[in-house]
C-alpha cells in the first residue's frame, strides 16, 4: 500500500507541483487576535472576527497532536481555554520567532477569551479557526516561507522525546543516506507504534527507522500521495459505520497512465455532482463515473480499499483489503440489483404476507428510500442489512464499538472470500431471536437475513452452502431448499404460524408463542411443536391443512437423526413462520405483526 501511495503522490506532483503542507481549516470565521508594534514594544489590541474564504492559506493552519498544538499559532477552536493555552504554548516554544509575543498573550488571556465568547455568542455559528495578527499581518506574512514544511520534515524523524532517523537506505527509492522512521505517522496512516520501547527494534526507539526507512524527497512525495486520497478517494458518512479510503494499485506503474487516471478522478470528484450518494454509489456502479474510470483498465488497475475510524484525532484502522478488481464490484453490484427482481420479495409476495394493503416489493415497502439499482440513501441494501445484523448486539449493550464480525463479512464479499455457512446461520438466529423476543417486525426481519443469504449464495461465497435448483412457482421449490429436512422444518414453522394465526383471529392474543421456545429449535423441539400444533388444531376445530403431506406425522417420528444442525434446523422453521402464508388456500390472512413503515 504504501508503493501504491507513492506511485499515486509521484504523479500528483508531477502534475500538481509540491505537494500543499497546509490545511484548509474548513471553518466559517476566524478569530483573530491582533496586536502591534509601537515604539518597539509588542501590545495587544483585541479581537476581531472576519469570514474565512479562499484566502485561507494565510492563517497557515495545519493540525498538529491532540496532545500538543498546531504547527502555527492558529488552531481550531473547541474549548476557548484548551484552545488559547495551544496558542500559548507553540508561542513558548517558539519564543524566537516573535520575542515578548509569549508575555503579551500571557498577560492578556482574560481579557483575549472573554472578547473571543462575547463573539462567538453574537455570531450565532459553531466553527471558527483562533489566529494572530501583527501589524495587520497574518501568519504566512510573519512566519518563514517554508516554516510548516520544515517542521513536517522534522516530524518525520521526531516524536515527542525521541528521534527515528539515521542512516539507511529508503524502502523506496533505494536512496542511501538520511532516512526517517515516522512519515507514516505524520501522514495520518500510523500502522504501527513505537510510543514504548518495547515497539521498537531490540527495544531501542532511535533505531525504529530500520523498520520502514524512508528519505525525505519519498516522504514529501507521501504526503502528495496522501493529500490526494483525502481530496478525491476519501468516503466519510458512507452510513456503513465506517469510513474508507480507494487506494487505486497500478501493476505497471507508468507515470503517464497513473497521471491520466489522476485527471480523470478529479474530473468525477469536481464535477457539480458532488453529492455523496453519487459518490459512494460510484463505487459499485457501471451507471456512474467511477466505475467508468476504472472499467478499460481491469486488466492493469486493482483497487484497495482502507477502511477505518476516526476517534479524537486518532486514525484507527479497521481492515485493509487489496488486489479487488474492478470486475468484482460489477459483479457485486449487477448482484444486489438483481435480487431486487427476486419474485420472493416482489409486491404480490409481500401481499401475501403483510396483506393487500400495502405496495411495493419488500425493499420499497419497507426501505422507503430504496432505489431502482438497489440503494437505501447513500448505501447498498446488503450492506445496511449486513449492519442490522452485526450491530443488534451493540446497541442492546449501548456501545458503539464496531463488530468485527461485521467487518470481516463485509471484507470478504469485496475479496471474494469463502464464508462458513454455519457461522453465517447462528448470526441470523441470534439477530431473529433478539427480534422475537422483543416482538418487533420478526418477519421483515426474516426478510433482510433472507435477502442476505441468497446474496452470499450467488456471489458462491458460502462454504458448506449452494443453491442449484431454480425456483418452480411453489416457495418449497425455492432453491434453499436443497434437501427434505429444510422443507420439514419450513412445514412445521409454517403450521405454527396457522395456529398464531388463528389465535389470533379468535382470541386476540398469540399464547402459543410460548412454545416456540424462542426459536431455538432442534429435531426433537421440532416434533413436539407439530404434535402441539395438531392439538390446537383439534382444540379449535379446524381440520389439518392440505399443503401438509400425508403420513407428515410419521415422516418427523422417524427415528433417524437429522444431518441438519439445531441452527439450520431453527432458521428453516422461522422462514415457514414468515412464509407460511404463501401455502395457506385461503387468503384471509392479514398480518399485523410489526409496523411496516418501522424500517430505515
């Protein structure tokens, strides 16, 4: 990854020039603290505030540690105290730049931070960058030209108390001399952390250079590479509960074909659509730019994917996926288009369900903002379906740390990896039991795990788990039914949504939802569920429904042990539960378990 960056940033200076070294601080106002000179003696004369626009390279703002302070003397506010002391004390430590400019702050601090809240309060807005100003100039009038380049290079072999430069040879440009150890930290991607000497080679932290030397010309070119990603290939807000980085890998490397995929991202990205949805959605979508990008070279481009968190300034990496062809995303997505189609979850399937009242197929019945190529809003059904999923545990803990199940999953259906069936089973049981239990809409949440299942099988990423037969017009026909076992389970379930049903339609209530056993359902389970069902029917006079098939009795009595696990056994009685209503003769029925408007 750090090569791809590299080949990526050596064609973005090529094309752009140096890499910028400051940052745009994205605020609305800047608070400006303005003093001057008279009679050679520095005084304070207020605070003014002005509309930050594009000349926002004047402040010379660029972040530094959350432990520390800015580069420069402007510095984003949050707390005016946290912030004022940042200020204070880069000035301290760079008393020689502007001597006495230390005192005069130190001596004006009250009053500086009470002119700075009266103006915070009457601008009514929530974002403002804190400078100075001497003599009515600003920061890239009073600091040298070069000032946060050179303080970047210094951070590439410097941290805090210790140092990680010497001499070697850079990974890679093969340059022998003066290498540095920390540009990856500086850049933003730390992978790994010599705050300890234990982190360190044989326990010293002077030597961590050894571990990834890299020259200082290689570094810069890094941060050209890096400023790029963060401009154009950074996806924050995705609505998948992380964010991500596209990190293209050119196998041939040439210069020219990297800077014409450079000119042609910018295009997409500067382009008026700027909307994230377009963006994201660009990712898996023949239809938009990106993949248009990306399609005539899948023979030469890879692409990567970081994702990651962003947490008090701490860049924290959740996984890395490399060498996904763009050929694999098309797949991905004609795949979650396609199920759309599926009859399963079409309008007159869901009616027979839910009832006639509602319309649209269950994506659009329940997912409002479904779209015709298979978004919910800014993202895909599978992956909103992927985090319902992984995140019920979560939120039933109240933490918001994120699954990491949930991002291996998601890892592997980019990587084309095989996933256990089994695994996959108990994590839909555990997120339908949760569901049961609470009595939310268990049947729609039958849906999403079933809409997720018939997407890992077509995308023949379950091990242990293959649909082969195509569907016949009956739901037994379907082809996750693959063996009689699955079809038993599905035909008890089934009946015991008859007997619910039922209870429901006479009595007001659902008492026989106490036998479920919370849908934990093994063989033996199984049969005493159809010999209480049989029961109930007798209790109510109804006679045994048709689509049961003769001898069903003796068929579960049988002595043998089923090859199918509690797992497979207790999922394929919950989609008869859900889907039972498609066997019943008479269309009566009119489920009003759940809201159907509850869903995102």
């Amino acid at each position: 990854m750090i090569e791809d960056i590299f080949v990526l940033g050596k064609a973005y200076c090529n094309l752009e020039g140096e890499p910028e070294f400051l940052e745009n601080p994205n605020t609305n106002y800047a608070l400006i603290i303005e003093l001057e000179r008279k009679d050679g003696n520095l005084n304070f004369r207020g605070v003014k505030i002005e509309k930050v626009k594009e000349d926002w390279k004047k402040y010379m703002y660029r972040r530094g540690p959350s432990n520390q302070y800015d580069f420069t003397p402007s510095s984003r506010l949050t707390e005016v105290d946290k912030t004022i002391n940042r200020i204070i004390k880069w000035v301290k430590d760079n008393r020689k730049i502007v001597p006495n400019l230390g005192n005069i702050l130190e001596n004006n601090k009250e009053i500086i931070k009470k002119e700075i809240k009266k103006l915070v309060k009457e601008s009514g807005s929530k974002s403002f960058l804190v400078t100075i100003t001497i003599d009515g100039k600003y920061l890239n009038e009073i600091l040298p030209e070069e000032f946060v380049k050179n303080k970047i290079i210094e951070r590439f072999g410097k941290y805090e108390n210790y140092f990680s430069k010497g001499e070697g040879k850079c990974m890679l440009c093969g340059y022998e001399g003066k290498v540095f150890g920390l540009t990856l930290q500086e850049i933003g991607f730390q992978f790994y952390n010599v705050d300890k000497p234990g982190f360190a080679p044989n326990f010293r932290q002077e030597w961590s250079y050894r571990q990834i030397p890299i020259c200082e010309n290689c570094s810069i070119i890094l941060i050209s590479g890096k400023n790029f990603l963060d401009k154009y290939l950074k996806f924050e807000k995705t609505g998948a509960g992380f964010s991500f980085y596209i990190i293209p890998s050119f196998l041939f490397k040439q210069q020219s074909s990297v800077e014409e995929f450079i000119k042609k991202v910018k295009i997409w990205r500067e382009s008026p659509e700027k909307d994230i949805r377009e963006a994201v959605k660009s990712i898996v979508s023949k239809e938009d730019r990106l993949y248009n990008i990306i399609e005539n070279e899948s023979d030469s481009l890879r692409l990567n994917f970081l994702f990651f968190i962003e947490q008090q300034k701490r860049f924290l990496i959740l996984n890395y996926i490399s060498d996904v062809r763009p050929s694999r995303l098309k797949k991905i997505y004609d795949t979650q288009r396609e199920i759309l189609k599926d009859s399963i979850f079409s309008e007159k399937t869901m009616q027979s369900i839910f009832g006639s009242k509602g319309k649209y197929n269950f994506f659009r019945r329940f997912f409002k903002k479904t779209d015709d190529s298979g978004y919910i809003g800014n993202i895909s059904w599978w992956v909103v379906f992927l985090k319902n999923l992984f995140y019920f545990e979560q939120k039933n803990k109240k933490s918001r740390i994120i699954p990491k199940e949930y991002i291996q999953i998601f890892s592997s259906i980019l990587q084309q990896r095989k996933i256990n069936f089994s695994y996959v089973l108990h994590k839909f049981n555990l997120f339908l039991r949760d569901s049961f239990k609470k009595k939310e809409n268990l049947r729609r949440d039958v849906l999403q795990t079933l809409a997720i299942y018939i997407f890992l099988n077509k995308l023949n990423l379950m091990r242990g788990e293959k649909m082969e037969n195509e569907e016949n017009g009956n739901i037994l026909d379907y082809p996750i039914f693959s063996n009689n076992e699955r079809k038993h389970a599905f035909l008890v379930g089934a009946l015991a949504n008859y007997i619910l049903f039922i209870q429901r339609t006479e009595r007001g209530n659902e008492p026989f939802r106490s036998k479920l056993n919370n849908l934990i359902i093994d063989q033996d389970r199984l049969r005493k569920i159809f010999v209480e069902c049989i029961e109930k029917l007798n209790q109510y006079g109804k006679t045994i429904p048709s689509w049961l098939p003769k001898n069903f009795d003796k068929i579960l009595s049988t002595p043998e042990k089923w090859n199918s696990s509690v797992d497979e056994i207790s999922y394929f009685f919950t989609l008869g539960l859900t889907f039972g209503n498609l066997l019943f003769k008479e269309k009566k029925q009119n489920n009003n378990e759940g809201d159907e408007n509850d869903g995102e």
